[in-house]
C-alpha cells in the first residue's frame, strides 16, 4: 500500500463524492487490484470507503513510488463481482 505522501490526487478523482479519506482507506485492505485492460499504466482498485461502501478507485504510476489517483466513486454494478474475488 502506499503512504498517503506518495499519493497524488487529481481533482477529478473527487467529482463522484468520493473523499482523500475514503481513498486511503481502500488502499489500506483493498480486496481487488489489477491492471486495465488494454492500458500498461492504469489501475483498477475496490474496497470499502470509510462507511463500509464499495468504492473503485483508478489511478496510474507516476514513478516506483508514486501514484495518481484521478477516478473513485461508488462501485458500478459492472464490478460487484469483483468484491467476491
């Protein structure tokens, strides 16, 4: 998991509700992490926000020890099954 200083948060990454606080407590325990399809440098991540809600987090790798988080929001149907993962 990364520490909060090596995480870069784009401002649309906030546009869904989605809080700085609710981010970092998906990366802290998150159940599903992979790579896009078709994309070398994005990421897919989902666990639970502060409230226990599902949430999907997309970020890319701006370096080895550095990320930038630009999408999270509540979880889409598209990817419930993924919580069982």
């Amino acid at each position: 998991m990364p520490n909060k200083g090596s995480i870069k948060f784009n401002r649309a990454a906030f546009k869904h509700g989605v809080t700085e606080a609710d981010i970092l407590c998906a990366f802290q325990t998150y159940i599903f992490e992979d790579p896009v399809e078709g994309d070398d440098n994005k990421f897919l991540l989902i666990d639970f926000d502060t409230k226990a809600n599902p949430v999907e987090v997309v970020y890319n790798r701006i370096d080895t020890d550095r990320i930038n988080v630009f999408h999270a929001m509540p979880l889409r149907p598209e990817y419930e099954a993924l919580l069982e993962h």
